[in-house]
C-alpha cells in the first residue's frame, strides 16, 4: 500500500512538473510554472521520506542535506545578480553532472542497496545504465565549469581552437564507448573510473572550442545533458520520479537547443560536437579582424530625445548591456513617457539576447513591461522599416549586419535583428569594442546610426530627463 501511495505521489509530481514546463514558456504564466514546480518537488521529497523502508538514519541525512543545499541556494539566489544568471546557470548544471557521477559510484560500490546486485556481481542492465549516467554526467559537469569560466570572464569568450581538434575528440569519443562496452562486461572499478575520467576530459574539450555567440545555445544544451544523466541514472537506482523528471529536463533542453541553433543558423549537430566545422584560427575570421579606424556620427542624450519625442515608433533593442547597467527600470520609464508622447514603443528581442535563453525576457518582466510589447525576431523585423527610431541598449552581435554581408565572419548566416532599416539608429555602448563573439559591428559606421557612448543606465536617465522638459 505505501508502495503504491509513493508511486501515485511521483505521478502527480511528474503531471506538476510538465504544468511547470507549460508556465514557463511564456512571461505571463512563468510565476505559475515556478509555484507548479516547487509544489511538484515538495510532494516528491515528501513521497521519498515516507518509503517503505527508510531508515531513520537515511531520513536525517536526507534532511540534512535539504537544509544545506536549501540554506547555500537560498543564499547565492538572494545575492546574486541578474547579470549573473547565465553563469550561476552553468554552474547549477556542472553540480547535477557531478550528482549523477556519485550516484553512480555509490550503485557501483553498494549495489545491494539498489537492489541491482551486490559488488562484483551487477546486472548487466544496471551496469549499462550507471555507465550512461556516469558518462553523460562527467561530461556535463566539466563542460558546464568551462561555460561558467567564459560566461564569468575568468577565461576568454573567444574560441580555443588547435589543429587535430576534432580527430581528437572522435578518437576520444570511440575510445569512451569502448571503456563503457568493457566495462559492461566486467563491471570494473578501474574501467567505471577510467570511463569517469576520460568523460570529464570530453567534457572539457568539447565546449573550449564554442565562442561567445554561441554561448547561450551550450547553456540551453548542457540543461539537456543534466537532465539525460539525471534519467540514466534514475533508471540505474529504480527511481521513477528521477527517470521521468531527466528525460523531461533533457528533452525539454534539446528543443530549446534546437529552436536556438535555427534562430541564429547554426547546426544543431555541430554545436553538440564542440564546434566541429571550424578550422584553427577561424575565430579571428572576417569582422573580427583589425579595421583602420573609421568615423562614426556620437550625439547626446539631449539629441536622441529631441528626435524621439517627434517620433511616431521607437523600437528598442535590449541586450546584454542593459543587463549589465541593470537600466530595464529606466528604459521602461523612456518607454512610458514617449507613449505619452503619442509614439508607438515595442521591444525586439532576439533568441540569443544576453547570454542564456529568455535573459532579456527575464528582464524586461522584472521592469513590469506588458508583455504585448515584446516581440521575437521574426515578427518584429518588418517592422523595423517603419520605425523613426531604433534604441539598441547593449545589444551587439544580434544586431551586425555583417551576418547578412560578410561571408568570413563567424557570425555569418546568423539571423540578426535588422535595425540598421529603422530611419535612425541610436547605439548606447561605452565604447568601440567588439561583441561577445569577438566581431566588430558594421552598424557603428552606417550613416543613420548614431552612438551614444556612456553607461547604459546613465544615458538612457538622461534621455528621460529631457524627455521631461
């Protein structure tokens, strides 16, 4: 009887977490999806804590580990901040990644407590499944660490590319399945180890070489592998919720991916092989190489005012700047004084804005703008035509025309948001410098762009100061 009861509590945990998926696809039912989600998790762990079997020991160490890992999350998600969120999210997977490797050494070590053999003596079904877990696991956590280290600045954003890269890692890759078929048969600690290892190295090797454009992709891809190696190793320990909560993460993951890779023209299979197409030294490709400096047209907070208080339709364009001058507040102030105005005032947004999938959503929300304002790629680049004013706020690589023009750049094919149609540009950047993927941004020189250069957050106040005059 308890038995069942604990399995009818990991069924409507698991129908609670796909109603928190749903939620979370769109802005306005994001907060309902989280409240589903953490109801869902509270009636799984209840639902662990009552099985059959628990010791009161087993209890108390669960419950520790609740109020620690509760305590330490609570803590890091008080303090950090919103530009912070791509990077923290790199982390969080690397931390799923390494949970499913102990988890997996822990049924290798003390298989009776799973109840899938005793040491020396395992099913081959359980060995299969540990192996997946471990081997998905390992992957992800070093590779997640590697995301953390670009997205945090403590390593560079730029591609690490060597010759032989992508023989390496296919000689790598066949050698890693070897390691697992053998290690199937004998159930040895010594190849479970040797699989864990080279894992961690693949892991390592298969992300260096991805750039900053295509960051957010690997953070949305790295969700997708936590949630494969959350579900082998659920079905390596029998546990239903873990298998049906890592196959939705990780399928939910792949089609986020996947959706993203079409938004900016990239090949799904290619990312998850680590950048495989690129060639050593293509990183500094086409936009990215060094110009003679060329004139470009700066104007002040009070110019850009005066030409958007006459305009009929300003659209802005958010980035990872804004994110960075923490400005959404201000800029959903500008927004409400020139719809006072009588103009018309809509948000684009690029799949890859920022440096994790809905980043700019994420923001835009915090700021309370209504989310009928906000628009995708393809349904606002129409309009861009007919706008008298496109304010671009920290958003660089997404907004390059030479995605479209120059067929040596490495963000070539990627489908930007076309600002430079709107009648006239206004770019809020500190400086000249290049984007994330290291490419210069062709629409700094085109004659209907002005830069204004400063602090996101600073110009745009000062831009509402003389709108208010």
């Amino acid at each position: 009887m308890a038995h069942t009861l604990s399995t009818l509590a990991y069924l409507v945990a698991s129908v609670l977490f796909i109603l928190a998926l749903k939620g979370l696809s769109h802005p306005s039912t994001s907060r309902r999806g989280n409240l589903m989600g953490m109801t869902g998790m509270g009636i799984a762990i209840v639902a662990t804590l009552a099985q059959p079997g628990m010791s009161i020991g087993g209890i108390g160490l669960i419950i520790a580990g609740l109020a620690i890992g509760g305590t330490v999350g609570a803590v890091i998600a008080n303090r950090i901040q919103m530009t912070a969120l791509p990077q923290l999210v790199a982390a969080f997977h690397s931390l799923v990644g390494m949970a499913a490797v102990f988890v997996a050494a822990a049924a290798l070590y003390a298989p009776q407590s799973f109840g899938i053999g005793v040491p020396g003596n395992i099913q081959a079904q359980s060995l299969i499944e540990m192996s997946l877990g471990l081997a998905i696991g390992a992957i992800t956590f070093s590779g997640s660490v590697i995301a953390f280290a670009k997205l945090d600045g403590r390593m560079s954003g730029a591609p690490i590319l060597f010759k032989g890269q992508h023989l390496l890692n296919a000689a790598l890759g066949v050698l890693l399945l070897a390691l697992v078929v053998a290690f199937v048969i004998t159930g040895s600690p010594v190849l479970f180890w040797l699989v864990a290892l080279l894992s961690f190295a693949l892991g390592f090797l298969l992300i260096i070489p991805i750039g900053g454009a295509d960051m957010p992709v690997v953070v949305s891809m790295l969700n997708s592998y936590s949630g494969w190696a959350a579900a082998g190793i659920g079905f390596t320990i029998g546990n239903l919720l873990l298998i049906v909560t890592g196959a939705l993460v990780g399928a939910s993951g792949a089609i986020l991916s996947y959706i993203m890779c079409k938004g900016m023209n990239r090949s799904i299979l290619n990312v998850l092989l680590g950048g495989f197409g690129a060639e050593a030294g293509g990183a500094v490709a086409g936009g990215s190489a060094t110009h003679p400096a060329r004139p470009v047209k700066s104007g002040s907070p009070e110019d850009a005012a005066y030409i958007m208080k006459n305009a009929g339709k300003v659209i802005i364009v958010p980035g990872y700047g804004m994110a960075v001058a923490q400005a959404q507040q201000v800029v959903r102030e500008m927004a409400d004084l020139l719809k006072k105005e009588g103009a018309t005032v809509e948000y684009a947004i690029h799949p890859v804005a920022g440096r994790m999938p809905g980043h700019m959503n994420v923001l835009l929300a915090e700021a309370n703008v209504p989310y009928d304002d906000v628009h995708e790629l393809e349904e606002i680049n129409p309009e861009f035509v007919e706008a008298d004013v496109a304010y671009v706020i920290g958003a660089n690589d997404v907004t390059n025309p030479a995605a479209k023009t120059d067929k040596a750049s490495p963000i070539y094919g990627m489908p930007i948001l076309e600002v430079e149609r709107a009648k006239t540009v206004f770019f809020v950047k500190r400086g000249m410098s290049s984007g994330y993927a290291g490419v210069e941004n062709e629409l700094f020189f085109r004659d209907n762009t002005m830069m204004l250069f400063g602090d996101a957050k600073k110009v745009t106040q000062q831009i509402v100061q003389a709108l208010q005059k």
